[in-house]
C-alpha cells in the first residue's frame, strides 16, 4: 500500500509498505479520508507530543470500507462503511492507503454524509463531547470559549446551541473564524475579537460585569493567562491543551477551581475502548438524527507527501478558519 512516512530527518515521504492484517479482534479498513489534527504537526516538534508516535505514518483519525475481519469480530462485516478515531490504536496512522484497528473502536458511518465529513469527527468531536459532559454545566451558566473557531469549538458549539444554551462568549482573531461562528448560530454580540478589542474587560462587561461560572480553553499559552482571570472562585475550568503558563496555574490554583484535563489519549493508554464507541456511537446518531450537523471540512488533496506538508502548516498557521482539513485516500 502507499503511505506517507515521517522520516528520522522529520520530513514526509511517500513510500509502498506492506498492507496491514488484522488480528482476531481487529479489522482491516481500506481508507477513504483521512483527517488533520494540531497533535499531527505537534508530534513532529514538541517532545511532550513525540511520545504519541506509535507508527511514522501519522494521522489518528479515518471512514474507510472493512476489507477484512478477524476470527473473533463480531459486529462488522465486509463492505460495512465505518469511521474511528484510531489515535495509537491501529496498526499504523491514517495518511495511508490501509489500517487495522480494533472493532471496540469503531462505529459504522452516519448514511447522511460523506466519508470525508465522517473522518472528520472523531478527533474533534470525541474532543468536544467530553468537554461538554465534565463541565456539567446548567443553562444558567455562563461560559466563556478561548478558540470557538476551530475543530473542537466548531462541535463544542453545535452541542452547546443543541442542547439550548446561550450564556456563552467566544474569541475569534479573523474576519472568516467570526463568519464561520456566525454560520453555527452565534450572535455577532457573542463574539470576542481578541485582536481589536480588550478580551478581558469585553468578555466582563458582556457577562454583566460578573465572573465566570465556566471558562472552556481550546487555546492556552497567553490567553489561559486572560481566561484564568476571568473565572470565579470555585468556578470551572476546562483545558483542552495542556499549554497552561505558569501564570494562568497560579491563578486556578489561587481560586480553588475545578480543571478538567480532556485527553482521548487516556482512554487508549488504559484500553478503555467503549469510550470511543459510546462517544462515537452518540456523536453518529446526533448527526444521523439532524440534531447537530457534522464538522464543516476542506478537503486539501490526495495522498502525497506534498498535501500532509501543506495541511500541517495551514494548521500550524492556525488558518482553517472553522473546518476541518481532510485528506483523501482511496475512491469510495
């Protein structure tokens, strides 16, 4: 099959490998789309994100067809459409013709959309949902989103507007993330532009001069310094990053909050595999039922060394403005 690999001198090749076989729980799925991710481009440069490299072929969520089974798989069959979030959990990553995951990790895809929005949901909706779960937040609450704009706070917004909550305040940098918010619901007077306004006295005013019941953080370094202040005391704080400053912990830890860690990676470390398909299962019959709509994509190109380079930068650039980048593999 062909793949994409990240060499020792970290730059992609595309390259022919073997096709992977899957075990007796497992199934091989020939890949449609492929979907990026900010921890893609983080696991080429930061060495706290390096350890996540279980393959050189990255890319940790996928739609594809089943195309084999093992001994022991019970729920698919082959020519079953599904999606997962793979994370490092298959045999290889996702910016490659073929995988093998476990069957506990996958769900059949929603017949209402493509393959290419089906692989982009794993990541950032797996993302979002638990972060809307921990919060426990009540329509009351007011709640404040560093980063609404991108993948996750695309979806974290669909089921914050699903579930009717509207005391919410977002920050968006550009003309296209303000638009895009726009086009999910959000009401221009919602939106916190961080490059022509002061966020935390913007952020004050508009919640009535009052703290925050809960501050949701899909940005971290400078801002988490802004949206810790913004919090109140015993309030909630949900860190999506792992990118606190010593600044914004010192403040958390000076107002006794609650911070939620949000990592799908844990639930893989410990094997925990019906958190991905509740999670995914949840997020496909949303969709599947029009309650929430599936992530707004751009899909960037074909398999090739060339397309994994540009999609990286567009996200190390932080420009997709609200859509998900998606890659495609194979014709369906």
């Amino acid at each position: 099959m062909k793949a994409v690999i990240l060499q020792e001198n970290r730059e992609f090749k595309l390259v022919t490998v073997a096709i992977p076989q899957p075990e007796p729980n497992q199934i091989q799925v020939k890949i449609t789309a492929s979907g990026f991710n900010p921890i893609d481009y983080q696991m080429t440069e930061n060495d706290s994100e390096r350890k996540l490299i279980h393959s050189p072929i990255l890319g940790r969520e996928f739609s594809g067809i089943i195309t084999a089974i093992g001994t022991e798989v019970t729920e698919f069959k082959i020519g079953d459409a599904v999606f997962s979030g793979s994370g490092s959990m298959g045999s290889n990553g996702t910016y490659a013709e073929y995988i093998y995951v476990p069957e506990e990790i996958s769900v059949k895809k929603p017949q209402n959309i493509s393959f290419e929005e089906a692989a982009g949901i794993p990541s950032a909706g797996l993302t979002a949902l638990q972060s809307f779960k921990r919060m426990n937040a009540s329509a009351a609450d007011s709640i404040f989103i560093t980063g609404a704009a991108g993948g996750v706070g695309n979806m974290f917004i669909k089921l914050l507007t699903a579930n009717s909550f509207k005391k919410f305040w977002v920050t968006a940098g550009n003309n296209e993330s303000i638009a895009s918010l726009i086009n999910l619901g959000v009401k221009r007077e919602q939106i916190i532009n961080y490059k022509k306004e002061d966020v935390y006295e913007t952020a004050l005013s508009l919640n009535q001069n009052k703290k925050f019941d809960i501050v949701v953080d899909l940005v971290g370094n400078s801002i988490a310094d802004i949206a810790t202040r913004l919090l109140k005391i015993n309030g909630t704080y949900i860190d999506v990053t792992n990118f606190l400053t010593a600044e914004s912990r010192s403040i958390l830890f000076s107002k006794g909050a609650a911070i939620y860690n949000i990592s799908n990676y844990a639930y893989g470390i410990e094997k925990q595999y019906e958190y991905y398909k509740n999670g995914l299962s949840e997020l496909s019959y949303l969709i599947e039922n029009e309650i929430i709509s599936p992530p707004n994509i751009s899909v960037i190109g074909e398999l090739n060394a060339e397309i994994v380079n540009k999609a990286l930068a567009v996200l190390r650039e932080n420009k997709t403005y609200g859509r998900k980048l998606i890659m495609k593999i194979n014709k369906e």
